[in-house]
C-alpha cells in the first residue's frame, strides 16, 4: 500500500497510526500480526485524526490486499453474501 510491502493487513493498519517514519517501519517490520497489534497500541503519539480515519485506512488496506493477491481475492469471492467477522479476542475494532 502506497509502495510499501507489508506482512498483513494488521501491520499496515498499525503502521499507520503514527506519523514518525521509524516507528510505522519498526511496525512494518514486526516479526507477526501480534507483535505489530503491540507495537501499535503500545507507543503515544496517534495521529490527531485518528479516529476520524482509521475506517479508512482499513478499507484502503482491506482493498490492498483483495487486488494485489488473486488467491485470497478468490476466497473472499467465494464467501459470497455471507457476513465476515475478524474473531480477535484482544481487539474490539
């Protein structure tokens, strides 16, 4: 997304909460989808529009990631009109 190469969705989604480029590549590079969700909840400093945002963000993500790889595109496609969840137990979003 926007040139860079992220692991998942969640790193991206991470990412960019924070204006300061050495911590969104710390994220990016987060050896898992929980370390990055860590890193991302743990540190100060979101960006003042956050909330108003972040909704955004995971669509753009979210679209990222349907487009660029024709085998998840196919399973998401293949979910039809059913309803999708994320079962996280450490995340409410």
């Amino acid at each position: 997304m926007d040139g860079m190469e992220y692991a998942s969705v969640e790193h991206c989604f991470q990412a960019q909460k924070f204006a300061e480029e050495e911590l969104r590549e710390r994220i990016r590079q987060a050896p898992s989808t929980y370390e990055a969700q860590r890193l991302g909840k743990r540190f100060p400093g979101l960006h003042p529009d956050w909330e108003d945002a972040k909704m955004e963000i995971m669509e753009k993500a979210l679209t990222a990631k349907f487009t660029q790889n024709a085998v998840v595109k196919q399973y998401l496609v293949w979910t039809g009109n059913r309803r999708l969840l994320e079962a996280s137990p450490s995340d409410y979003f």
